[in-house]
C-alpha cells in the first residue's frame, strides 16, 4: 500500500530530504562530536530532529537531550516521529540567538545546516558558548562553496534565472563556505585556541603563538609596509593568556 502524500513542507522534508541528506551528514557531525553516556546535548536549528534522534542512543537513558527550532511545522513534524531509545529528547521551540537555557547546562551543542540561517550568526555562536559546560564541545556543520555542489550550482542558478535575482539573493545555504569566516565566529565567540583554555580544542601553545606572530609579519612586509593592528579579544586561561601576549609582543620587539 503507498504511504499517504505528505502535507505540509515540513513533512516533505522529513520523508524526502532527512534519509537522502540529513541522515548522513548527521552521522558525519555525530561521529565528530563524540557523545559520551550521560552528556547533556543540545541540538540548535533542529528541523524535524534527526541529529537529536541519532544523539540520543549515544548518550543513553542517563543523558539528555533538548533540540530547538523556531518552526512550530518542523517541531511537530518531530514529536510524531517514532521516539529512539536512549534519551529522552525535549522538543523545545525557541530562538538559536537567545538561547532558552541557564548558562554552563550543556556537554555538547550541535547544530547540522542551521547556522547559516540565522540572522546574527555570531550572537547564535555566543549563545552555543554561553551554555556549554567548560570543556564542552560545539560542533556545526555548513555546506562548502556552491562550486563544489555541481547539481545545486545549477539548480540555484535555475532559480536564479526565473525569479529574476542575482544569484547571491538565493544563495544562503552556502552562506558559510568559507572556513576562515566560520573558524572567525567560533574564535570571537570565545573558543580560543590555547590548550589551557577550557573552552579551547585547538591546542595551541605559546610557542604557536609567536610562530603566527612571525607569519603575520611576514604577511605585513610583503603587502602593508609591516604595519599591524593586534587587538586582544577571548581568552577564560588567564595565566596562558599572558603568557601568550608576552611571546606576541617580544616577536614584535625582536627579543
């Protein structure tokens, strides 16, 4: 017997986009985030809640798990899905900005194509921060350049084309292709790279430190006559920070 057509956008999402699309790169970012029984994980832009449903096993009926939408369609389309094992999963409709959740509540927040929608990327970040547990982890993921998607390089200019618009006015699931940009928000928001840092994973030392220095300079002489602005933003190891604010200012004395 055929199942029933869907009827709504968000049902045709669920039957159609999340097993093509959504399921595997949910198993990409799950794989990365390294859940552990017992953690507490937030799934931010959930849509109909395939990464929270796939959270959940891994971190068992010990754990928890909250995934936040702001579409209602989306969340109910959610709930009437069958319930995995594991955790138990709080569907919670809320806005990715303003984060519905006490501070330092969360081991890990997710979030799987939904960061590029967000009007304030970089308050939405913010917030991920503001509600991880030291040492807690956020993980996202973006598609890349619309250039290495052949098959939606010509459906988006497709559309482009009919509705008369550049193409740059449709093109928002790309909107974060570029890993220096998403590496940026990340850092601004206060993941800062030192090891020592307890929001940090890019492990960097203060002997890292005045090699970007050196890198910096170089770049400086070759195309600003060595001139640098350095400003200090982050950092929760304040003893590292110091440290490494030392190493960059005695690579820039010469010492």
């Amino acid at each position: 017997m055929s199942q029933p057509q869907p009827s709504s956008a968000a049902e045709t999402y669920e039957r159609y986009f999340v097993p093509a699309m959504f399921v595997p790169w949910a198993t990409i970012l799950l794989r990365h985030a390294s859940l552990r029984p017992g953690e507490r994980v937030l799934d931010v832009a959930c849509g109909t809640g395939i990464v929270a449903r796939l959270a959940a096993p891994l971190v068992g009926s010990n754990g928890h798990v909250v995934a936040l939408d702001l579409n209602q369609a989306m969340l109910a389309v959610a709930r009437a899905q069958p319930a995995p094992s594991g955790a138990t999963i709080t569907w919670q409709e809320g806005n990715a900005m303003a984060l519905p959740a006490p501070d330092r509540s969360f081991d890990a927040v997710l979030c799987q194509h939904g960061l590029q929608f967000i009007p304030d990327r970089a308050r939405a970040v913010s917030e991920m921060r503001r509600v991880l547990v030291p040492g807690g982890r956020a993980l996202v993921i973006v598609l890349q350049a619309l250039a290495g998607h052949p098959l939606f390089e010509a459906l988006i200019t497709s559309v482009a084309h009919h509705l008369s618009l550049p193409i740059s006015a449709v093109m928002t699931p790309f909107a974060l292709c570029d890993a220096d940009e998403l590496r940026g928000l990340f850092i601004s928001a206060g993941f800062d790279a030192h090891r020592e840092d307890p929001l940090a994973g890019l492990k960097l030392t203060e002997a890292d430190y005045a090699w970007v220095t050196r890198e910096l300079m170089g770049v400086a002489q070759r195309h600003c006559d060595g001139r640098i602005v350095s400003s200090l933003e982050g950092g929760y190891a304040l003893s590292a920070l110091g440290r490494s604010v030392a190493e960059h200012v005695r690579e820039f004395l010469g010492a």
